[in-house]
C-alpha cells in the first residue's frame, strides 16, 4: 500500500476507535499519523510474525496518549485485526487507553506518563549500542511533553552516549489540553535547545511524507550523535474542525461529527 | 558468627561481578554513587555493561527498563531515597506496569545514614515499593543474604526491589550457601514468650532483646523476614499461636514497611481474635529522621533492647515491671 493510502487509512481507524470507544485523543493522534505512517510502511524493520525479534527496530510512542494511532498501524501492518479496533479503551480488551506492550503484539513498550518513553528509548538504544546491535530506535515525542523535565535528561544521555541509532520526532502541533504551549509553559525554542543538548536536528513540515523521508536518511548517516526531528505538524490534521483547536486533545466526537470526519479524510486527496 | 563485619553494600558489588560472569547479558546502571552503592567492582570488570547515568535517578530507571525490554537483566541502583522516593513514578509506569526485569537495588536506607541527616534517611521506601503491584521487596540482614537475595533476583523475572543499609553488620548467614526464596523468613532462635521479628541491620538488636528476657527466664523468638512482599505467612501464624506479643523491628517508619505488613497479615488470618497477640512495632514513629551518629539516632529512636524491652512488658505483662532485671 502506499504510505498516502497507510495514513488515511490509518486516520479512519483512530477516528473510528475513538468515536466507538466514545473517548481518546484525537487532535495529538491526527497531527503524528503522518511520521508514525512513513515509519511502520516504509522505514521500521518489524514483522507480525516476529513482533519479538532481538534484532527489530524500536518503536517508542513517548506521547502515549496517540495509541490510536499506533493501534492503528499495527493493524494495518497485521499485527492484530483491524476489527479489534472496535475495542479500543474497553473493558476486557487490550487495546488499553495508553499502549500495553505486556498484550499488544508490536507495542515496544508501555507509555503514557510523559517524559518516560524517551528515557526508555534511550535504555534500547543504549543496549544496541553496548551489545553491538544494528536495530535503530525511533521515539514520537509531543511538544508539551517537553515541558517534563525528564525529558532533557535523556536528552542529555542520549547526547552523552552518543547514541545516533536513536532518531527522535517531536510533534511540534504548539497545542496542549490547556491551550497553546506558548501560554501555558513554553518550550520554545525547540530546535535551539535540542541543538545545545547535542543533537543532529533537522525541523521538516511533519505532514509532507518526502521530508519525513528525508529526515530518516539523513539521521541514519548522521554519526556520533541523536537525531531530533522537530516536525510542524497541525493537531487535528485532516479532520477541519479537529485542527489547530485545543478543545480535540481529548474529546471523541459525536455520530454527526464522525460522519462529517470520516467525508473529509476519504475526500483528502 | 558475629565476629565478623561487612556491610552490605560490600557483598553487593562483589556479588555483581559474580552474576556478571554468569549471565553475558546483565547491565548494572548507577547515578553518580558508583563508589558508594559498589557498582563500581562491577564497572571494572564489565565496563562495556556499566552505564552512569549521572544525577538523573527518573531517567536512569526508565533507561534500565528500556534495557530490561531487549532481553537483558538490569540491576539499577542509588540511595533508597532516590531510587524508591524520586523515581518512584519512573518505577510504577515502566519498571512493574509492564512487569520489566529490573532490580531496583538501593542502598543507605534508613536512619543509619547517620550525619546526612533527614533529606537522605529514607524511612518509607518499603510502602512505596510494597505497594506497587507485582514488585517483589526485600530487606535482607547481612552480607549472606544480600547475596543470597541478589542471586534470587537475577534468576527471578521481574522487578524487585533490594533495600541494602550503610552500615557494617555482623555476618550471620553464609555468603556462598545461604540460599533465599520468595517469602523467605528464618528463625534463627526459638522461644514462646514473644517473637522478634526484623528486617536490615537488626539481628544484634534482637539478641540483645532475647538475652535481656533470658536474664529474666523467659525465651524469646528471633525471625529475621528478609521478604518483605510477599510476607511468609506461616512464621506469623505460628507467631500468634506459639508466643504472646509479635515484634517488628524496622529502620523504617512503622507506617507501610514490616510492621504493617505484618498487622496486615494478623488481620487477614483472621485467627488473633481467638488468640490474643500484642502488636509492638519498632521503628521511626510517623517521624522524620536527624544529623547525628547511626548509634545516637537508634537510641534516640528507641532502637535499643532496654526500651523495647520495656514496650513489651507494658503490652504483655505490665505486673512484671517493677521485677524485670535489665
């Protein structure tokens, strides 16, 4: 499938899940669809029918609360079936409100408390590194999950380590639940500080897949050092009345507005 | 027995290195004490499998279980304090959430930190770690079961957290033989008056209190409960059948360590309203600890066999007091 056709498919699913479960995070799931499409159809190498190899890239989805869309290229990808998004954020499922890698096949590991996933992609990368390993991890982090100061510490030991198996991308959507991340605890300026950590950043428009492409390239060629990609994206992304409002950072939305969600994104190119 | 003294943080780094030869794919990760948690024996011998992860205690055990997650065994350790207080978060959602295998190995734990003071003593690690579901918790006595309780850990899948004190401690159980299992409780002196039970740099304490009541002719039970969770429920049951007070001595608040899980186990057993047993716990009451030398703050404290001793004539014989030969 081309990756165009992955992330629209992948954008049905999340709003899907979400109006059926009746809750979740669409605005930050919508804006990271198109970085986590171009890694799980193109870049990672991970199978269905090894979801467990030693040697497998890592997938680390730091902003936990976009499962949807993990959940959603997992089921593309085979990993489970597609149906099984029905149960998404329910009782007696595993597809669980943030990623459970204990049940769900694929899920390299538990998130949802900000600023851990990072740390732990570091920990995969860091044992890559010791042990001689040619896997690469890559984390999807959100711009308000900066604002956790856990983050700048592995920041700082991925930098220490040297660690440029680790490809990091930031969700730069500027929204967080309380609004912009401007007005509430600014992290700007991202690439600035990411550059004083000791990072290879390379800032691209987060929906354009050619520079996502790009970006992947040039973080693998890049030695001795992490890689952040700080991608512009817009929360929300092909939903019109998702985007760039905060109010859809945790909201499902009703049976008309579904509707009028799923028309938009199957009209998208 | 007891002529000999080690602490704990001793027979931990040098049974790092013996685990590092048996399993090629164990890490030990450490936050700027490497001198003083003793990973440092361990980062000499296997300086490729030793990761510093500088003053950052949250990160460090995300990274351990980020490690954890790529077939690898992760001992990881700082002062109790930092470990199980300010990674405690880090420990809940990506160490024990996913049921990681990461060893969480603290040391200086408890009022015997001496002159640092209260902002390192850390007196509620054991809640903090007994309550996260899934953890393991241990609190052994002496260098022997330090061991025996690192070894355990390796070869078990899961976390556990390993609470080791400051302090030099009298070697009881044997390094090399001394084996350890989930709910490991040992008596290591039989009685029927009352029993004693402790965990960490207790075991002189107790004696002390068994010969004060042997002075006085009557036997007292010595339980060392290095298994903190799960607790061995037998040595308590026996413990309400056989004797008439329970003991429990903890560096450690008596609020969420040894002493509430054992009132906790008491309650469910659900057998002391048919035989009444006093419960006596000795440990830091609902208090912050102090500067000073580890043996001021245990007197100060009550950590000395006269006022336990006293405690447990109050509760159990109060018509004795005026006879009790101290």
């Amino acid at each position: 499938m081309e990756t165009k056709d992955f992330a629209k498919n992948m954008r049905k699913l999340i709003v899907e899940a979400i109006y059926n479960s009746g809750s979740g995070h669409p605005g930050g799931s919508l804006s990271c669809t198109d970085i986590v499409s171009v890694l799980f159809n193109e870049e990672m190498n991970k199978s269905p029918e090894c979801p467990k190899d030693p040697d497998r890239d890592r997938f680390v989805l730091s902003k936990g609360h976009a499962s949807a869309t993990l959940y959603a290229a997992l089921a593309l990808k085979g990993f489970f079936p597609t149906e099984e998004m029905k149960t998404f954020r329910k009782i007696g499922g595993r597809l669980e409100g943030h990623p459970d890698m204990k049940y769900i096949p694929g899920v390299d590991m538990s998130t949802g408390s900000l600023g851990q996933g990072i740390s732990t992609a570091c920990g995969m990368a860091v044992s890559g590194k010791r042990l001689n390993k040619d896997y690469r991890v890559y984390a999807v982090m959100g711009d308000g999950e900066l604002e956790e100061g856990q983050c700048w510490e592995a920041f700082m030991f991925a930098a220490h380590y040297k660690l440029d198996n680790l490809c990091v991308f930031i969700d730069f959507n500027g929204l967080q639940i309380d609004g912009e991340i401007t007005k509430v605890m600014s992290p700007l300026p991202i690439p600035e500080k990411m550059k004083a950590f000791g990072f290879n950043v390379i800032e691209i428009d987060g929906h354009n897949l050619d520079e996502i492409r790009a970006a992947l390239k040039n973080a693998k060629e890049t030695k001795g050092m992490p890689t952040a990609v700080v991608c512009h994206t817009v929360k929300g992304k092909g939903v019109s009345f998702m985007e760039n409002a905060a109010g859809w950072h945790g909201t499902a939305p009703n049976k008309e507005q579904y509707e009028q969600a799923i028309k938009e994104i199957e009209a998208n190119g | 027995m007891a002529d000999n003294m080690k602490a704990q943080r001793d027979a931990y780094g040098e049974v790092l290195v013996e685990l590092g030869k048996k399993y090629p794919n164990m890490f030990v990760l450490d936050a700027d004490l490497t001198k003083s948690t003793k990973t440092v024996t361990f980062q000499k011998e296997f300086p490729k499998r030793h990761i510093n992860c500088g003053i950052a205690e949250g990160n460090m055990m995300a990274v351990a279980a980020g490690i954890s997650t790529c077939d690898n065994i992760v001992f990881a350790s700082s002062f109790a304090m930092f470990a199980a207080g300010r990674a405690y978060e880090q420990i809940r959602n990506s160490i024990c959430y996913p049921h990681n295998n990461v060893k969480v190995v603290a040391t200086h734990a408890g009022l015997t930190v001496g002159e640092d003071g209260a902002t390192h003593q850390c007196l509620e690690d054991l809640g903090l770690m007994r309550s996260i579901p899934g953890m393991v918790v241990l609190a052994p006595s002496d260098s022997g079961s330090t061991k025996a309780a690192c070894r355990f850990a390796a070869e078990y899948d899961g976390p556990v957290y390993i609470r080791l004190g400051r302090l030099p401690l009298p070697c009881v159980n044997d390094e090399e033989n001394y084996k350890f299992e989930l709910g490991q409780a040992d008596v290591v002196a039989d009685g029927d008056f009352a029993t004693v039970m402790f965990c960490g740099p207790f075991y002189s304490l107790a004696m002390e209190v068994r010969e004060l009541f042997a002075k006085n002719g009557l036997n007292i039970r010595v339980v060392d409960v290095p298994c903190i969770k799960p607790m061995n429920q037998e040595v308590v049951k026996n413990a309400i059948y056989d004797t008439k007070a329970i003991v429990t001595i903890e560096d450690h608040n008596i609020y969420g360590g040894l002493g509430s899980a054992v009132a906790e186990t008491i309650a469910e057993l659900n057998i002391s309203n048919r035989r009444p047993t006093e419960l006596i716990r000795i440990g830091a009451e609902d208090k912050f600890g102090k500067s000073g030398s580890p043996k001021e703050l245990l007197a100060a404290y009550g950590f000395t066999a006269e006022a336990i001793a006293k405690k447990i004539i109050a509760a159990v014989c109060p018509e004795f007091e005026g006879e009790f030969k101290f």
